[in-house]
C-alpha cells in the first residue's frame, strides 16, 4: 500500500506545480480512479489465487484492505484536486 501512497503523493505534487487549473484537477481525479481501479484489480486477483486453498480467509481480508486502502486513496486526492482551483496562484 506504501506505492498507492507514493504514487498518490507524486500525482498531487506534480499536478500541484503544472499550473492547478481544471484540467489539472480533472487529470489528479483520473489518477485516483486508476489507483482505485488499480487496487479493486490486485484486489481480485489475490482472492483468485488463494481461492479454495487453505489461505483463502486470510486472503480475503487482505484484499478488503487493499479496496479500502485503494478507496481512500483516490478520496483523497479527489478532495485535494477539489480545492486545487480554488487555491489561488
């Protein structure tokens, strides 16, 4: 979860100092859908793979906390990029 942070972190930071207009907040909030997606994806495919096996409850929980991590991730930054046109240059 530390790369979701990391990423989410480098996205703000980046849209941040390319100006803040719309179409940076529109670009932050595409990030924090593909970071979400990215997670609901790792997610599945954790759950596919310990499917019936004998780690499959833990698995499960696992993957819950990679949605939820994934969730406020992309809440996150879809609130920074909420305020990024209304913080003046």
């Amino acid at each position: 979860m530390k790369s979701f942070a990391i990423l989410a972190a480098t996205a703000v930071l980046g849209f941040t100092v390319s100006g803040c207009d719309s179409q940076a907040e529109n670009e932050v909030e595409q990030t924090a859908e593909a970071i979400d997606q990215r997670a609901e994806a790792e997610a599945d495919l954790l759950e596919a793979s310990e499917a019936g096996g004998p780690n499959e409850a833990a698995a499960e929980q696992r993957a819950d906390q990679i949605r939820r991590d994934g969730e406020e991730t992309k809440d996150h930054l879809e609130d920074e990029a909420d305020t990024m046109d209304a913080t003046p240059q």
